[in-house]
C-alpha cells in the first residue's frame, strides 16, 4: 500500500517533465526546488521502509 502512495507522489514531476519535454514549458525555480523535495521525500521513505 505504501508503494501506491509514493507513486502518486510523483505525479506532480512527472508532468513537469512533460510539459517540458513535449510542451516546450520552462520551469520556474520554485517548480525545480519542488520536485527535488518531492523525489527526495520518496527517495528517504523508500530507504527508510527498505533498512527495517
């Protein structure tokens, strides 16, 4: 179930990628600071669930 979640967590970046890649949209700073607070949070979530 955690898995789940943390997918739909990516959402947001995924379609900043998008945007920029088929839309041609420049991302702002604060959308690049977000998403790598985003990935971050998943990335320790997910290392935090593997340790136990």
């Amino acid at each position: 179930m955690l898995e789940a979640s943390l997918m739909q967590l990516t959402v947001p970046a995924i379609a900043l990628l998008l945007g920029w890649l088929f839309l041609a949209e420049s991302p702002s700073l604060l959308a690049l600071l977000s998403t790598l607070f985003i990935l971050s949070g998943i990335a320790l979530t997910s290392w935090a669930k593997a340790r136990k």
